[in-house]
C-alpha cells in the first residue's frame, strides 16, 4: 500500500465514503473513531466563515456503532457572533445520526501568555514505529498491552482525512485525542473492550508540526465506564488536554 496515497474519506455526491484503511480496531464492521473525529475536524475547518476565530473546545459525542456506509453531513451554526461562534456537525446514514460534535470558537486577540513546558521528552523520530501504515509512534511510557498511565508521540506520515485535502491543524490534534485510551489502558484488551463514547478537547492554541504528543492516565470506579485524560502537546510545549469517556465491557469467548 502507498504511504502517499492514504485517506480516511472520499466524496461521493457530497457523502464521505470510508475507505479500506477506516476500520475499527473493535468491529470490522464500524469505522474507526480517530477516522471521525479526523472527519468531524475536516468539516469544521472547511466552514470556519469570515471571521477569525480559535477553536477553544470540540466535543464529539459518538451515538452509536457507525457502520461503514457513506456518511452525510450537516452542519448548523447555533451561535454566529463576533466574540463566540458555536457551531454543531451530524453526521448521519440512511437516516440515522450516528455522531454529533459542537465547536466553541473565541474570537482571537493579543493577550498575556501563560505557557506550559513539555511534560516528556521531544520525539526520536529514529525509535518511532507503527502496525498501521497511515501512524508512526515514538511511545514513551506505557502501551496498549499494559494497564496504567502512558505517553506516546504521534505522527500521521502521508495521511489524509478526505483524499485530496492535506491534513489541517485540527484535524491532527482531534484524531490524536482518540489515542488516549489506548495509551492509558484501563484493562487488559485481551480480556475487555474499552470503546470510547466521547472525546471533549480544551484547546489553549493549535498544534505545530507533524508531531504530537499524548500524555495519558485514566481512572475507573468499577460501575462499567471509565474516564480518560490527555494531555497534548507538540515540540513547542503543552497546548490542551483531551478526556474520553470509554464503556468497558468483557470480551465474549
């Protein structure tokens, strides 16, 4: 498969059709939801108006298994002024919203900064790897096999959420997002399945660069749900945090 030639997503008569790469590591059958979030970012970007606004939070609220079929957007702008914008995406299939996602954008204007450093070290593109051809990743703590706390760097070489589109800023630190509980595990995925409901993203500016950094811990009180939360940055320092809420159920043998 050509690294180049990537996408989550292809137009067909206004529809986003996934392709062959956009699978759900849980079901074969749903789409993958860093792919949604990447495409929820995508639609976001694509209708930001004409006024220059930060997007301060993105929260996606997954409403159910999202089959693999064209998916049709619909965007609606709630609040349209010139110091807030609240904007909201569905997306839906055969007359079923599967996703639904609110933008809060801030006007932008020159104020004091208050920065935050790295948490962890800068990334080693020569120690990064990945199983999938579309993500690299230069994990510092932790991993998917492992329960507890977790770090990973990640990159997306030669990937694009809807083919012919290069990768916005957003869409990048939304896919990203997604990772958190897989960095973090909760459980062990050999016995459980920790699919996430949610992804809520606080913003305090926009990644830089290809890189981006997750840094995870995650907690449970044993009642069938967990919470996830990220910390994200890029090699310029600490920008926002993300949190997931993730269903665990067991695995049936």
């Amino acid at each position: 498969m050509n690294v180049q030639n990537l996408a989550f997503y292809e137009v067909h008569d206004d529809r986003f059709a996934p392709t062959q790469i956009n699978v759900s590591p849980w079901n074969g059958n749903a789409q993958n939801g860093i792919a949604i979030a990447g495409l929820v970012a995508h639609l976001l970007a694509s209708n930001s108006g004409t006024t220059e606004m930060h997007c301060a939070r993105l929260t996606i609220d997954i409403l159910g298994v999202v089959p693999r079929v064209p998916l049709e957007p619909r965007i609606n702008i709630i609040r349209d002024g010139r110091r807030i914008q609240l904007v909201e995406v569905m997306l839906s299939a055969a007359g079923r919203s599967y996703v639904r996602a609110t933008a809060l954008r801030a006007r932008t204007e020159q104020t004091p900064e208050q920065a935050h450093p790295l948490t962890r070290r800068l990334p080693d593109p020569t120690a990064a790897e990945g199983k999938l051809p579309w993500v690299r990743m230069d994990t510092l703590a932790g991993g998917f096999m492992q329960i507890g706390p977790g770090a990973r760097w990640v990159q997306f070489p030669g990937l694009e959420v809807v083919a012919g589109h290069a990768m916005t800023p957003l869409e990048r630190v939304a896919m990203v997002s997604d990772f958190g509980s897989g960095t973090a595990p909760l459980v062990s995925p050999k016995d459980w399945s920790f699919a996430n409901l949610d992804i809520c993203i606080h913003l305090s500016r926009l990644p830089r660069g290809e890189w981006l950094l997750i840094d995870v811990t995650s907690e449970s009180s044993g009642n069938g749900c967990g919470l996830v939360h990220s910390r994200l940055g890029d090699v310029d320092g600490m920008f926002g945090h993300a949190h997931q809420t993730v269903f665990l159920d067991p695995r049936r043998q």
